[in-house]
C-alpha cells in the first residue's frame, strides 16, 4: 500500500522531501522560456492527479524507460503554482513487481465491490419472472463481463468516476428502484431492475479505464447505449423461448434510459417502467454530482456560507450545502 | 345521489330517454343552418362533461331562469354526433335544494379526502425540527386554508384535476418522498416534506372550482408559485423565532419547485432538498398522466397492442401499458 | 385492374353511380345528428384515400362481414363536403379471390421494382472491398428480407410513402452517392454505399404495410435505427474474419445517418461517409417532398403564381416551382 | 480624496513609486515557481481593480493584520502582465480612520445621488393615484430601506454596476416611461411609474456592496424578484383599504419584469403596463451597457474603425461607436 | 358611402332582410351532404369579413358574372353557425361604377393619410443632416412610391393589418423615437429617424393590397428587408456625394431591425440607433396589437373580468386590460 | 522565394539560428514580470502564424520602423512555451523591394488560380440561358471585381480561409453541382451554377485580406449575403431586359443560401434550386473543414486512433480518419 497520497499533499510542507507510487497518465517533453528542455508528466493515484516536472533530463536518477501507463516509484517536492499543486522530481524509476498495487493507481469506489455485487446477485435472485431471472443471470455469470462490470467506472468525468463505479450507481439504483416501485402499482418490478442492471452495461466497452479513463473508439463510435442494447440481445437471442415481446420491452429500457433525444437515447421512455428509469438514473446521478461538490468544498476549506463553484452536470447552477448552512444558525 | 353519470351513457342506447342531475358549466344562444335558434349547454357531473342542446327555447318544460353554475334536473336522450356524445334535452328546470348533492357535479379524487388529510397530518407530527412542525401545524389548522386545500384540484387539466387532486398529489408525494429520503443520507426529511406539503399551496387561490375548474384572474397575474410562497412567508413572519435561514430555504424550495426557469420557477432548485422535490413532483405527475391515458384506454376498448393517444404532457408521446401487452404474450 | 381509381374521382360527375374496389383501411359506426346510426369507412387504393358512407345498415346489398382489412366491391357515388371528396354506398361485398389486385390498393412506386433491385445489386456487386461485399450479399440474398426490403415504403406519411419506397428512395441515393463520392478522394465509396443501402433497413420491421401504413409496436418501441443495426450486427457476426473495426464503421454509418441527436440517431456522424450520407438522405427526402408538393399542386389546378402549402418536412415552408413560374415569364 | 486612482496607473511609468489607499477586496498566499511563498491581494478603488504582490512576507514594512474588507495605504510600484497591470507592493499598512473614505474605494454613480433621489420622490409625488402614491412614499420613507436603495448598485457586473447604479438607473427609467407614458393612452402611468420605482427594489437584500458587489446567499436562493414582491406585498398589507385588484398589478409589474421567463419571471407581462415596463427596462439597461463598452474602448485608445468587443449582455454582438465612426468621414 | 357594415351585422337580428355592398375575397363552388352544389364567398368591407352562402345558383337574381376582386351589391340575410356570421344571399349582382368606394371595402386607417403623411414630411424637415434629409425627400418626392407608402398595409394580419397601417406604424413611431432620442445623447437623432422611415419600406412591394391583403411572390422569396434596402441603396447612389459610411449606416438600420436572426434580419443591431430602432419597433407593433385585442373583447361584449383570447404576436399570452378591471373595482 | 516557413520550424532545432521573411500581423510592447519591456509580434507565412519577442528594444541591428503590415527579415531562434512555438529575435529590418513576395505571407490555396479561374469561365460558358450567361459573363469580366474574386479568402477562420479560398470553394461547388443537377430533373441547371457562382460574392468586399483577414467595418454590419445580393441586383438593373422573375431568382438564391435563419440568411430556400444551393455548400465547407482537420492531425504526428480535436464547425464533434483507422486493421 501507498504512503502517501495525492491528496496528502495539499496539507504538506513546501520543498520537503517524499516518495510516491504514481500512475504515469501521460509525458510530454517541453521548453523554458529560456529554451530549456524539461518533461512535463501526468501522474495519477487513486486520490487524484498532479502535474510532475523534470528539470535536468540528463540525470542519471531519472529513468529513461518510463512510459505511459508505467507505475513509477518518484522522489522530490511539491509547491504550489497558480493554484495548482505540481511536483519537482528529483528521482523516477518504474515500480518493481509487487511494488505497487495498480488498485492504489486510480480512483476507485470507497465500498466494497464483492458487497456491491452481492446485492446485485440478491436483486436478481428476488426476480419472480423466469425469463428475465435467466436472461440477467446468463449476462452477470459470463466471468468477463461481470469483471468488467465490476471495474468499470460510470463515467469519464462528471458522475462515478471511478473503479466500481458503475457497479456503485447501479447499486444505489436498485435500492432506489425498489424503494419506488411499490408506489406505483403499475410498474412491473422486474422489468424495471433490469432496466436498472442493465441500462449502462455498454460502458464497459465505452469507456476504457486501464490508463486513466477514456473513451475507446469503438465507444465513441457506436456508444453505451447501442453496445449495451447489442450486448443484451445477442444473450437474448441465445436463451430459448425468450418472450419477443419481453425482448423488446427490455431493449427499449435501454435504448430510452438518456430520457431525452438530444441526450442521445434514439427513443423516448414510452413504458411506465422507462419513464421512471430515466427519472431514477438523473435524479441518482444529480445527487452523486452534488455529494462530490460537497465533498469538494469541505477538502477546499469553504465556510458553511459559500455556495460549491458551477456545476456542469446541473446547468452552471451553484449549490448550497443545506446541512452545513442551517448547522451555522442553530 | 345520482342516479345516471354521464360516464354511463357511452353505453346507453341511443334515443331513450333518461333523467339526470347535472352542473351547467357553460350556456349559450345559437342558431341553426336554417337559422333556427337553440340553446347549447355545457353540461358536467363528477364523471365528464356532456353537450347539450335545447331546440325548443319556448317549450315550457324548459326554464328560463337556468344559469351558469346551477345544478339542473334534465330530461331527453343521448346521440353520437363526429364521435362525441350529446344530449337532446326535452325537459329542464333548476335543482331544488337537497335534490342534488354539489360534490357529484365535480370530478373528485376516489380516495377519501379525510383519511388523506390524516396522512398528512400525521406526517407533519412526525417531524423532528420543530420550527418547521410549527409552521405547517400553524398553516393547516387554518380551517379556511385546510378545507380549500382539502378541496382544490391540482390543475385545470392535465395531471390531478379534480377535486381533492391537490391533496391526493400531495399524499402521493408524501408517501414517494419518505421512501426516497432515507437513501440519500445528505437530505433534511423535514425540509424535503415541508416542500412536498406546501410546494402547490398557492393553487388554493390560483384556481377556482366551484364551476369547473378555472384559473382566477389573480392566479393569472401572479401564478401558484409567487402565491405560495407569499402565503408561507407571512405564515412564518408571524411565527416567534422562526429561524430565517430555515425561512430562506422553504421559500426556495416553493419558488424551484418547477424545476426550471421555462417552467416558471423563478429560481433553479440549488439544495438537494429542492433537487428531490423538483424530481418527485414531475415525476408522480407524469406517472398520475399515465396511469389517466391508461385508464382512458380502457374505458374506451382499446385492445392490449393499441398505444395511448399522444400524452401532451410527456411531449407528445404514445404510451404503451406494459402489463396489458406482455399479458397478451402469456 | 382496377377501372376506377380514387385520383379519377375528383373529376367525377357528382352522384353518378360507379362501381370500384377499394382495401378497407378502417370502419367505424357512428350516429348522425338525428341519432340514425351509419357507418364509416376509409376506402384506399393506390391512389388515395376515401371516406365511404353507409346509411342503411341493414339494406341486404351491404354485406356484414366485411372487415378492416379487405378488399371489396362497392358501388355508389361520390360528393364533396367541405372540400373532401366522400363516397355515399348503395352495395357493397368482399371481392371474390382473383377479382382485384393487392397490388392495386395501396400506393405503390411508378418505378418497375425488379429493375430498381437490379440496380441495388449491380452496386454491391460494383464493390472492391471483399468484406462489405459479402456482407451485403449475405443480408440482400436472405429472401425474406429481400422480399421485405422490395416491398416497404420508406415511411408512414412524409417522404417515399408508397409501397417500394425504401427501395426507390435507396436507389435514388445510390446513383446521387456515386456522383458524389469521386468528388471527394478521402470517401471511402464502398462504405459509403453499403450505409446507403442499410441506413433504412430497419424499416422492414418498423413499418407493417398490409393494411395501409402502420408503425409496429416494436419498431415505435425501438425504431427502425436500432432495428437496422441490429439486425446488420447479427449477420456481421455470422460472418467469418469480418474485420472489427470495419463492422464498427458500418454500424456507425446506420446509428448516426439522421444527422442530429434530436432526430433520433443516438450519434453524431464522426467519419467522412457518415456526413455525407446523412446530407444525401436528408437532401433526398426533401427533394422527393417538393417533387410531391409540386405534383399535389399540379392536381389541384394550382396556377404557376401559386406557392405550395406548407411542407411539413421543410419547417412549414412554401414553396415555388421555378420551371412553371419562369415559364409564365417567357 | 485620494491622489492616485487605479485608472490612472494606466498611464503610468513603469517602476516608478507611488502611494495610494485601496480597498482590500481578497487577499491569498501563494507560491512562486521557486516555491517561495508570497501574498496575492485583489486591491480595489472607485476606478478599477489591481493585482497587487508582495513578494517579502517578513518585511516589516508589511502590516501582518491586513484583512478582506480592510482600507490599505499602500506603497509600491506598476508593471504590466500579459496585458494586466499589476502592483508591486513594499510598504502596507491599515488606512487610519479618516485617512480614506470608503465611497472613493468602490465604483460609484457619477451622477449627484440627492438630486437623483429628489427625481424619484418628485415623480411619487405627481402621482394621482392615492394608494400608489401612499404604498411608495411609505416604503421610500422607510430609512433603512431608503439608505440601502441610495447605495445598492444595479448588478453584479453587467450594467449599472457600481454604488448608485440601481437609483441611477431607476431615475433614468422614470424620465424614459415618462416619455413613453403619454403615448400610449392605455397606460396608467402612475402603475408604470410603480413598476419601474419598485421592480428591482429585490436588489438591496439581493447583493451585497460593502467589500466588492457579490450576491448574498439568501439572494441567490430566492433572487430579488421574489425578494421585491414580498416587501412589496408586506408594505401594502400594512396599508388600510389597499384595493386588492391594485396589489395583484403591483405586484404583477415586479414578477414579470424580465419580460421572458427564462430570464427568471414567473410569469409574462400580461397588462400594458407590465409590458411596456419590461421593454423599456430592457432597453435602459441595454444601452448603459453600449454607452459602457464605448467608454472602455476610449480609455483604451481603441481607434473609430475599432469595434467593440464582444458584449455579453448583447449576445456576443460587437458594436460601432455612430457618431465616432462618421466624424472620421466627415 | 355602405348603408350597412359587416360589423354591424353582429347585432343585427337573425334572418331580417338587408343590402350591402362587399368586395368579393374569394369563391368557390361546394356540395351540401346531400349532394346539392352551392357557392361560398368570403365578402369583406372596411369593418371585416362575412362568409356569403348561394344556395340556388341557377336563381336569375344571382349574377353570373362576378369574380374575386368585384365589389358586388348583395342582398339576403345573416345567421350564426357555430359562433361565426354567415350570410345566405339572395340576391347578387356588380356593383355599377360610382355606386360604392373601394376605399369602403377594405379595412383602412381611421387617421386621416394626409395629416400622417405631413407628420412624416414634417419630421424629415426637421432634420439637420443634409444628407440623410435630401435622402429622404428623394424618396418620398417619388409619387408612387409616396402614393404607395400611404395606401400600404403594415402586414398581413398581426398588426396594423389595414390601408394605412404602414404609414400610421412608422407615424407612431417617429413621435415614440422623438421622445426616446433626447434621452440617450449618444444617438443620432436623424440616423434614427431616417431608419424609422424607411425600416418597412420594403412593405410597399413585399405585400399587395388590391383584393385583401397578400403577398406577392417576389415578397414571399426576398422580403421586405432585402426589398427596401434594395430600393434606399438604389436611391442613395443615384445622389451625388452621399457619405459612403452613412450609407452603410442606414442600410444597417433597415437590414437589422427585427433585432434577431431568427425574424429575418441577416445582422444583429451594432450601433446604438439601430439597437433603439429595433425596440421600439418590436414595443409599438405589440402595443397596437394588445389595442386590437381589447377592442375585440369589448366588440364582442366580453366583461372587465375577461383576459383576452391568446395572442400570436404575444407568444399566445392572454391579456388584461388593466383600466377596465380596476374601473370595476372603485 | 523563401527558404524557411513557418511549418518547417516545428521539426527545427530549438535556439539553432534561422533567417526568415515575414509580415507582420500585430505588434505590441509588453513588459516582463521584472519590469523590462519587450516588443511581441505576430509573424505570418503562408504556411501559419507564429509569436515573435524582442528583448532589447535598442539593439541597433532591431529597425525602428516596422509597422503592422510591414514585411521584415528577421534573424533568430525558435523555441517552444507551453505547447506552442515562439522566436527570439535577434535582428529585424524592413525587406527590401523584390526581396520577398507577398504572395508568400499570406496562406493561400494549394491550386493553380489561372485554372480555378478557367473552370468558372468554362461554366459559365456552358450555360444555355441566355440571361444568366450575360449576367455571370459581365460580372466576371469587371477586372476589379474578377481580381479580388481570385484573390478572396472564403472565410475569416474556418473553412476555405486562404487566398483564392473563395475561388477554390467556388470551383469544388460547380463540380458538384454538375454531378447532382442531372441527378434531378426539376432543377434547371444554369438558375442553380448561377447561384454557386454568386452564392458569396459578397465576401469580396465583406473580408480584406491584405494584412492578415478580416472583417471590415462595412462587410460586419451589412454581411455578404446583402452586399452580394445588392452587386448582383446592381448589375442586372444595367442590363437591358433582363427577365423580373428571372431577377427574383437570383437574389433569392443568393439571400437564402445559408439554408437557415438564425445563420444569418434572411429568407429560407422556397425553390428546388436554392434548397440543393444550401445543402452542397454546407457539406463541401463541412468536408473541407474535416480535411483540413485530418492535415492538422497529421502534421501533429496523432496516431490512426486518435480521433481529431473537437470542430468548431461541426457542433464540436471529434473525428475520426476513415482510411488511417482501417489501414491499421488490415
């Protein structure tokens, strides 16, 4: 296990010295101003990221061979630029195997991913209808894809970005939908845990996350939404005596999660199931986006009275952290 | 009660003659092709509305001192003219006092309104911050206020629109709100239901109902949300002590209840309190819409494979009832 | 053959009787203002649509078992209402086996489809790339899905609304890509013809086509888009040594043919012959819906000064034939 | 009075020592790329904004007590940055009091702010509608309110933003409607006059302008629209016999004064009045912000055949300066 | 002069005899139900427009001869059908040359042309900008221009739809302008009076007016911007020495004053004259179109409590007249 | 002819010493953080632009006499800051007459211009329209209006953005145009290549293009649809009995090109020849930008997999380089 941690080092001392495993993200090699040539490197840890600099190439401390994607064991110190934390490095050489654990490399979900899965398995088991029981049970039992499931992040940036993270969105959605399908007895429940389970699979052909997380081409070509749609029904196609009209109903959970056209779903939710699918997801990732903010204003030392920054994934809006500000007046 | 609604006489044969009770929505003096005049009413009781045409304005079986607003006693029979039902009325003369009972004129929710009310009441005892239990304690036991919220439809069309739709939303939400709330540990319970209780309060003096359902003209000027929250603001400044934080946050979560600013909120909702809300109350109206399209439906033979008719309020969409269409399957 | 045609009857003496058979497309009984029922019919052919009246149900020369669906013999004669032309029937029975023509009941390309579908297959056999060549004969020799694609319109009202629309609106976009393509060297011809001729292919499923033209449940559940991926996809993977990325481009080339995310394709055209089929189809559609227009007018007696109606599919637009008003000019 | 101006800095010689008082509008430690800590302030006076440096934490010529909000007299000299000017600072202190005067310290009206108030009182007095007349002359001779409606400033940034800038642009919208009233006969000018006297009074609890122009939490949540109209509506309430029908107005002219509902009105001007309101203000604010960007062009010696920039209150458009551009022709 | 006017009719009683003379709008022979051919007319005087129905063609006191654009003497007498006026004729023949005024049968300006036409000569008189002013009195000295300057309707429906609209629009705002300029110092008062003048003249070709009010095609393919810019640039260099820069400035004015893209200016306002211009066009135009709709309401008995119907050029708002509703109240 | 280029100095030694002619596009002094002014200019080549500094402004081999606009020989090295190249002046002088070519300074199109023009002739000279011939025949001919139609960029950035840009596009769209036009009968040929040729004619005067490109005073606030329109018109109304509608045509081909309002066209294309006009010149500036992005990527040495930058152009979508991406695969 690492030592130390990207987000130690806001809090730690200027110019002293520290070791660090790091994930090499990307390198570039740059000029001064005056015409220097130093390395420019992206190093990530499960924390987050930080700029490193190599001021003298030549060094025989700094290793040659690092590359992309390389774990590397650096020495040297952190300052301050612009508000931006970067590292002086001294000392770089690739981890030996066993070092490092890649699992220390990249941000991953703080639960526990056997936890997670198990209450995915348990949803499945509690399915009253058979076909949709076999169809989940075939998809989670093929030993690739329930790994990739179990890694993949939700998201390149904005929501679960992170290992496990799609698995953790999913989880918190099958506890949501439970809770909301009873209210409404229209709603078929296991029609809509599939949807739950199923309407993000295509990430884990979307998005890549060995080296950071990135959008394959294929990915970006084709997208979740039509690779997880082709991925369900050629396992579909394979089970005998699939209902075609269940089929059918289970694509369209997937084919409308987005909710909207220009979000990118080719349909619109036009089963009670699929409409609030599309509400569960948006509301489960708004909240997601909102905990982060907050989480991000507490590590930034915001007072209970500041709103966090701009929110993408919420319209540019600011939010105010309800708990914190009314914790003031009391 | 009544004997005949108007729901029943899709099935009526047609040209028989029936009595019924009935509130006079609207009246007005036509003329025939050949320059005939007749009196063409808008007829309503708790089940639809009906058209209905006078051709003998002097008969004397008809009074002439019926207006808008009465209740009437008709007699004639039913035809179907470009699909839509009309009666041929022969005889009519106002109610007399006790024949007819008003809350059989109106569409009005099928729960009862009492035991509703007893949710929410008991939901607002259930609170633990007690500035807000007093607030809302204050605000319902207001008998005028609490017999208007008791009575008055959600909307004028759309979702809720009948009378007790405000409350039966409000009870709806209250019982998603509190299924919901748990899973997301940041959420203030008592805050989020405050908003869900009084989010439509407004709509008490936005609407009209005594003769079908109708903006007033303040409700035009100034809208449900603006009304609602000037009646909670003056609720609170009379309360000793109300904190005014708390104040700022339950007047924010009125104004973004709808969730945008084309909406007509005139803030986006920036707690998660107001994000929730603004979620829910869309969504349990959109599920109200359906499950009314599915309804229709059935009322009106529909077979199982026929989608709903374009659902104004989900953009134009066609609705397919999934339990119908898989049962066909089966 | 069919003698009379619904086109001829705009220039029909009103009330002559004729005889004429016509595919029922829908029947309905209604009542009219006296409360005498009558039934209504929409009669079709290939060349229109009709009302058809019935007002004496039980005269014995109006068959009972005719059904929507069928194909019968009516005689009666015609009379315009508010500008539609309406059929009064005195007789009516279902045409006996051999006594008409499906052929003759729905609208139905002027183009002779064997040679249409000769041209399809000249362009595939036209092809240097061995994959995509494999690929399209493998789907285009299935003959069910030959016999489908000859015979589907290319959509239910708008452009190509005819029985073997798809089929002519493909071959128009075949010759219009091959004079584009050398335009531009960076195409890849062969990718860009094999998206035009399995960009629509899902409306084979999408659309039924016996009775009139009709969406499917499935395909308003999942759109011909994913219908025609999918159905691309499965025969892809039947398919030894297809190469990957190739597969991902032809798959690419359907989902994002419509060109915006608001018009249903889940993604934007990222390659070169995914931007230009998405102009080609849609500068295709549009000029086939003014080459309608045109023609609608030319019908209607419309004078060379006079624009068209608004054109639904050109954002309302009217427009003006250049050739007939310049011709005034001369 | 101050003797050195932050817009004068412009002109002035490179390293050249000066002294001056300024308001201490943020303060941050930072690092520089040598990882040497120093101090970031934002300095503010009536003139503009400084980046001012102090590279010597320990020189004890530096005052450790220097605060956000605090009043510097401080020595030190100017460079230019990429375009920005900056101050090197060697000597700070607190101002002592009496030293400086805060109105020299942020930007304020350059109009006399008597004479503009005495505008507004002038125009409620010409008044002849009695219950306006009393609605305003009790809320304007509210002296907390008054004081705060003397200072505010119309925005944040955009338009009118400096201290006076919302009495300064109430005064010129009065003249303006004053203008427009008699033209059109419809309006009631004295409910104009209220609307445009009343319609951002929100903005004195909106924002703050103590230390810089910010929005306060409470502002954000609620927005002054909401903010207007509920002191408003409390005033009215406190007036005996206030007409109801004349309270929806007023207050209807404050909610739909920004003419769009997604400019944050929860309702569209619906009366002559509360239309021409919206135009005008509009306008008023539009052209201020014009007359703004053609000053700033001067100050920075742009040329006549010199554009603006682009003006983000006018969607991004770049405006030409009339009068400067032909008097270059003549 | 008419004895009797279309607006009249409105009270007139039911099925009493009466003549009138109307310009014929259109005609068109239909069929009733039963198959009996009949004529439609749309008739219309100054005061508006009646259907006219002939049910007897072959009668001898219907003459043959008439056509669209005859102004015809009919008699006969007026019914209601479905809340619209429709008169059965009688009798039919052309008006005899001097027996009615074609200045009778459209709707026209109740201003006197000649008093409006001296205002708009008058302000260009006042100019003191030589150039723009010999601009001006070069294009209005052209008597067909001018002849049709003061015939011009400013629309077709919407706003200021009748003889004269145009002159009367551009009258109001020179007087609206006047009183705006000498507010904002920075604008050219004669630039901006020259823009209101001549912004719409295009009108003057982009619409015809002989037989109602139409487009004509050159109007339907270039508009009235291009149009009028076409016309003022044409006249501008037949002047010797008009200033270049001005010349760009007023053909700015014309070319920008829709104020968006999206109503057809190809440019945004970019100089201030332009930017007022474009406002007080867009205020004028939807403050007579908010006097057309209150004057409906009143012609057609509508109470003080009565908002008007929805209006096209108000985003399908409806309207309150504010004096009206509080006249109540007192 | 000059020996070094701009896009050469990207694979050069840094601070290795170069001599190079260049214009300069702006010139700025700056100082440094430590007070010391220094010169900044813009250099520009055929091939790109480039950022030169001048540390010792009195250095006597550095002229005082260069202005913007100016071509200089200037000696120094290259060096890269933060991703993007820079030079170090040493020496700088105004070059000599002869020295070096304009024709060099400015990016300018890779084809010969004597034969773009001979294509324009050659189609010209094709037309069987007599009309259209003499109109396009004495456009061209005008030798000023011909030189700067050879010369003109087609854009300020984006598309076509070099010299002859506007004649290259020009030349694409006649190609094009002739492979579509035959492809639908209802299109006359001539009316459509006329309205390619003229399409942006505007942007003669609407851009220069001596000092860089840009927009001028008169081509931002009239736009080149209007200027081009007007040309056109100007040159017609000289031509003796040219056809009205023909007239008509042609400006509406022109004002409507760019297919939508809110791109600035004031009319929609309403003729088949103005809607094909639109679409081929949106896809050939659209395929052209995709080129020019396919060269960056491969100047900037990105792999077969690496998706471009996001296109303005093209609503911010990345893309993908067909042939490089399967070339790998294979």
């Amino acid at each position: 296990m690492k030592d130390i941690y990207i987000s130690d080092l806001a809090a730690f001392e200027e110019g002293k010295l520290f070791d660090g495993f790091f994930l090499v993200l990307a390198k570039q090699q740059r000029n001064t101003k005056n015409n220097k040539p130093y390395l420019n490197l992206i190093l990530g840890d499960k924390t987050g990221q930080l700029e490193g600099r190599i001021w003298e190439l030549n060094d025989p401390r700094i290793s040659k061979d690092v590359e992309r994607g390389d774990i590397v064991k650096a020495r040297g110190s952190a300052s301050r630029f612009d508000e931006r934390l970067q590292m002086k490095i001294d000392q770089m050489r690739k981890a030996a195997p066993g070092e490092a654990d890649l699992s220390d490399m990249l941000p991953s979900t703080q639960y526990d991913v056997d936890s997670l899965w198990r209450t995915v398995m348990a949803s499945v088991e509690s399915f009253t209808n058979p076909d949709l029981k076999l169809l989940l049970t075939t998809m989670l039992s093929d030993p690739d894809l329930a790994a990739a499931y179990r890694a993949a992040p939700a998201a390149k940036q904005l929501h679960h970005a992170w290992l496990g993270g799609l698995l953790e969105h999913v989880v918190s959605l099958i506890t949501l939908a439970d809770r909301v399908a009873p209210h409404y007895p229209m709603l078929d429940r296991d029609l809509l845990l599939t949807g739950v389970i199923l309407h993000d699979i295509g990430k884990v052909t979307e998005l890549s996350w060995e080296i950071g997380f990135e959008y394959t081409v294929e990915g970006m070509l084709l997208g979740h939404i039509q690779m997880g749609s082709a991925l369900t029904e050629k396992t579909i196609d394979r089970l005998p005596n699939f209902p075609p009209r269940l089929k059918t109903l289970v694509l369209h959970m997937i084919l409308s999660h987005h909710g909207k056209l220009e979000f990118g779903s080719p349909k619109l939710p036009m089963i009670p199931e699929a409409l609030v699918l599309s509400f569960l997801d948006d509301l489960d990732a708004k909240m997601q986006a909102v905990a982060n903010e907050f989480e991000k204003c507490a590590r930034e030392g915001k007072g209970p009275d500041e709103l966090t920054n701009k929110v993408w994934s919420l319209d540019q809006r600011q939010l105010l952290n309800t708990k914190r500000w009314l914790g003031v007046e009391k």
